[in-house]
C-alpha cells in the first residue's frame, strides 16, 4: 500500500520518482541501491498486485424525482408543521409580529412547485410597501424552514422560493441553497 501511495506522490509533484533503500555492506560503509517506482498498470502494481474485492459491488439505486405536486403537498405540511398551525389563514401570529411584515404566514393561499421552484402564493397587493415586504418575508422565511431545518428528503429539489401575488406576478425570490 505504501508503495502505492509513493507512485501516485511521485507521479503527482514529480513526475516519476525513485525510491532509496539503504544496506549496509559488510565493510561497514553505507551503499544506496536505487529502484523505479511504478507508476502505471503496464508497469503493475509492484508486488502487492492490483486492488481487489472480495464481493461485486450492488447496483445503483434508481433515483427518481418526486411528482411536483407531491413536493408542494410536502413542503406546505412542512412549513405548517414548522408553524405549528394546521392552516395558513387561522394563524395566529406572535404578538410582537402581528401588524408586520413578520406575520406573513396568513397571507399564504398556495404553493406550487416547478423546475426547482417552490412557489408561495400571497393573497396581497405588491405593488404597495407592505404587500412586497410579506412577500419578502415569507419568501425568507421559507427558504430558511427548508435551508436550516430538518426537511423530508423530497424537498431536496427545491433551489428557490419564490414569492408570487394571486395573479402569479413575481414580488421576491430566495435561494435555499
């Protein structure tokens, strides 16, 4: 193994190298002996043989992604879940939220999810100051439940939050990654 390790360095910061082994003669004086370090399967792999494995190595999982609207049904349960409310519009904000942009979770009327996008759907008017910072809030506040928490593993397809009014108009966007 050892010698392995020595070509690879070699071959690595080298480009080749040899290896010094010292004896000792019988008159005392110090002699070095020089061998090449094999550096390729045509040269071999020295006396140790090429790796081998006792077992065949199992076949690759299929992976397959989640149907989108399953990711959406996921990420709305884990999101209310990380609320502890049962429904969006019942929620009952903080004291110290309510009245904020930090209260935006009563606003949600949908999530969607396509090509790595979970989309929040807000039931405000974005073109006013409040409307785009619930918006930005919960698209925050989203993407930090999934980015920092302990999401199911079909989330793991969502790369963005994005924030939308009722009519799907674009109001912010947050990367989870």
């Amino acid at each position: 193994m050892r010698g392995i390790l020595t070509a690879l360095l070699c071959t690595l910061l080298l480009g080749g190298c040899t290896t010094s082994n010292d004896s000792t003669a019988t008159s005392g004086s110090t002699s070095k002996t020089t061998t090449p370090v094999s550096t390729s399967w045509a040269g071999g792999w020295g006396t140790q043989g090429p790796p081998s494995s006792s077992a065949p190595l199992p076949p690759m999982p299929s992976v397959t992604a989640p149907a989108e609207g399953d990711v959406a049904t996921v990420a709305r349960q884990y999101v209310l879940d990380n609320l502890m409310a049962k429904d969006f519009q019942s929620y009952k904000c903080p004291p110290l939220d309510a009245g904020t942009a930090h209260c935006w979770a009563p606003y949600v009327v949908d999530l969607t999810y396509s090509s790595g996008v979970l989309r929040v759907v807000f039931q405000v008017d974005r073109s006013t100051a409040d409307g785009e910072a619930i918006g930005e809030a919960g698209a925050r506040a989203v993407a930090n439940f999934i980015r920092l928490g302990s999401p199911p593993s079909s989330l793991s397809v969502v790369n963005w939050v994005e924030a939308t009014d009722g009519a799907g108009t674009h109001i912010a966007q947050e990367s989870v990654g």
